[in-house]
C-alpha cells in the first residue's frame, strides 16, 4: 500500500504530455475570530479590511501569473488565519483568479481550513456546492479543558456536531489534533484520535503544543499560570498516534501527517517533494525550484503595496548547499527519505560523502537505516527527524 501511495504522489496528476512541471498555489486568508494562546502564524482579528485583502489577493495573483508559467497546477489551498471566515461568494473569486491567471489540470485538489464553530450545516453545504473538495478543519482536541487552554472558539460539542455534518457533504477532510498538552493524559489522547477516527476520517495533521516566542502560551507560562509543555510525554504520545493510526492503515507518510490510501494531501506533499509553488498573501512563501520568496508580513503595509502595483516582497536564491539542506530536512520527515542517487545526481559526490559521514553515528544508534540507496528515520527516529536533520546540514 505505501509503495503505491507513493508512487501515486509522485506521478500524481503530473501532466508529462504538456512537458510541464506539477505545481501548487497557496492562498494565505489573514484573518481569525479570536488569537489562539499558541499561534505563531500572521492574522488579524479585525475584518476591517476584510474587501482591500480579497481585492489585493486576486490583483498579486494577476500580477504573478507569470511566476509558474511552466508549471501546471496541481492544488490551491487556503490557509491562515482562518479561511472559512470567508463566505462562499469570496472563495469563488478567488478560485475563479487562480484559474484565469494559471493553467490548472482537470479536478485539482481544493483545500479550505476551517474552524468548527464556523461550519454551520449551512455553511457546509454551501462550500459542498463550490469547487473546494477537501476540508482541513482545526479540532485539536475534543475536551473542554484543552480547547479553553488553548483559547480556541469553538467547543467539544461544535467540533463533533461539524464533523458529524460535514462527512455527509465531503468525502475528503482532514483533522487537525494538538499532542503535548499540559494536563491531557495518554488515555485523553487515545480519546482524542478514536474519536476523530469515529467518523470516518480519511486524513489526520497532528503536531506537537510547541511555545513560539511572544505568543500569548509563552507569556502565560512565564507567569506560572499554565504548565510548560513535557517534552517526554509529548514523544510518548506521539507515539501512541502513530500507534493507533497504523491500527486502522494510516499511512505515516510525513512527520506530522497521517492518511488512508488515496488521501495524502497533494498541497503538502508538493512542498514535501521539491515542486514549484506559489504563496498568496501577506506572510506567504513561494518557491520556483531557484528563489524562495516571501511576503511581508504585515496587512497593511500588504494592501498598499499591492495596491501600487508593487509585490512587497523578499527573495533568496538557493545556493547549492541550501538546496542539499532543504532536501535533507524535507527527505527525512517523509516516507520518500533521501535518495543517495538524486544528492550524487543534483549536488555531487562531495555531498555524498559529508552526508555518509555525518549520519553514521545515527545508522549505529538505529535512529536511521538505509534501504536500496535510501536515508529514512526509524520508528525510534521519527520524533527526532528535525534534530537528526540539522546534524546532517552542510554548513558553509
């Protein structure tokens, strides 16, 4: 099964007649209802500029058309932020830009995150009716106490009532679920999986409670009035998801990423394996295979340079060593891993040997293991893919 799970990754849609590349557009939705104590990432809570943001979305997307000319696309996804704060008439404009301004194959994946408390059955069935096909939608946990921890605005109920709901409407939704919470048991956690697993779930993104710096979960436990987070019980759990997923034929296809056969996320595994994508939106990231590039963080300052016709935006081009560092660290949270043949091919044998070099002291502690020319974690390994990583970074 993940033999042809992967090979379907990796030939998915990819339209070899055109002679084109597959490729994704991300679609970053600033806004939320309300500031989630652990979230690190860019929004607003003010819908203020809610219109100038959709009018300035649809005007970069024209004014970069041009960016993945020889790429055909594969997904849109819109993250955040929260998306679903969107009605259905605004998604479909901004669908309606990606398709005029790109060439997309036939039956893209198209992904919206959601919140539960904004997915009303009638919401649902609206978004049923649009081209969006696969809802990614933020539970995180389904007890009271983890969810008020947390700040989020929805409650247990909301989130099993949406999910109830929306299995009826889509064939193709992703959960998210939080490990790692202070005061959430290992058997709390098994409650958390089984119950997503009770509706049929198809595809669960599950991550650790990680405290960003300055956000409001730092600030709390700086002040004693939340637990720090256990690093212990977080692997534990981690491996107790991995666990239960493999009961059911979850396929553990990415660090933080579980799916049945046939419902890996395209959107995410183009990132995963090296393809072009393009990145909407303040705070969002683009990467054309040679630059890697990102907006500018901040709504307003967003709005009036798209407004003027400029991109407010930052470029890097990858050097050789950037791109055998991003390899290794994407490679290594995968069940692709990194193949000894493409790093000989695509940097060289001087790259080979650093790479043999730096990992034999994980191969002998069984953290990583080699299979017909191809790195991978262990299921010791896994948790510390991104440690392991960073050992076999290249640094100039």
């Amino acid at each position: 099964m993940i033999q042809t799970q992967i090979n379907n990754i990796n030939n998915s849609k990819n339209p070899s007649s055109s002679g084109r590349l597959g490729g994704a557009i991300y679609i970053h939705i600033p806004f939320c209802k309300q500031a989630c104590f652990y979230c690190d990432f860019h929004f607003s809570t003010s819908l203020k500029k809610k219109e100038d943001m959709i009018l300035s979305l649809i005007k970069e997307i024209e004014i970069r058309k041009d960016e993945l000319k020889n790429t055909i696309i594969e997904s849109i996804y819109f993250g955040g932020g929260t998306p679903s704060v969107l009605n259905t008439d605004e998604i479909q404009v901004l669908i309606d830009a990606v398709y005029r301004n790109h060439t997309v194959i036939e039956n893209p994946e198209i992904t919206l995150e959601a919140n539960p408390d904004d997915l009303s059955e009638e919401k649902i069935i609206e978004l049923s009716k649009t081209p969006i096909n696969r809802l990614s939608i933020g539970v995180q946990s389904f007890f009271e106490k983890d969810l008020k921890l947390m700040n989020r605005a929805h409650n247990s109920s909301e989130a099993k009532k949406c999910l109830e709901i929306a299995t009826r409407y889509f064939s193709n939704i992703s959960v998210d679920l939080i490990y790692g919470i202070p005061d959430c048991t290992n058997d709390e956690w098994r409650d958390n999986i089984q119950t997503a697993l009770s509706f049929g779930i198809p595809h669960i993104s599950s991550y650790a409670l990680t405290v960003e710096p300055k956000t409001a979960l730092a600030t709390l436990i700086k002040k004693g009035k939340i637990k720090n987070v256990d690093d212990e019980k977080a692997e534990e759990q981690f491996h107790i998801l991995i666990e239960e997923l493999k009961k059911v034929d979850f396929v553990h296809y990415e660090l933080s990423n579980f799916g049945k056969e046939g419902f890996f996320s395209q959107n995410n595994s183009s990132y995963w394996l090296g393809k072009p994508y393009l990145g909407i939106g303040p705070s969002a990231h683009s990467f054309n295979g040679i630059q890697r590039s990102w907006n500018v963080r901040n709504n307003a300052k967003y709005i009036k340079a798209i407004q003027e016709n400029t991109l407010p935006i930052e470029r890097e081009t990858l050097t050789k060593t950037d791109g055998y560092n991003e390899y290794i660290m994407t490679g290594l949270r995968t069940i692709w891993g990194v193949s000894i043949e493409k790093i000989e091919k695509d940097f060289g044998g001087k790259y080979v040997k650093y790479l043999e070099k730096q990992a034999k002291k994980h191969l002998e502690q069984e953290l990583l293991i080699i299979e017909n020319r191809v790195l991978r974690t262990t299921p010791k390994g896994k948790f510390l893919s991104d440690g392991i990583s960073s050992d076999l970074f290249m640094v100039n």
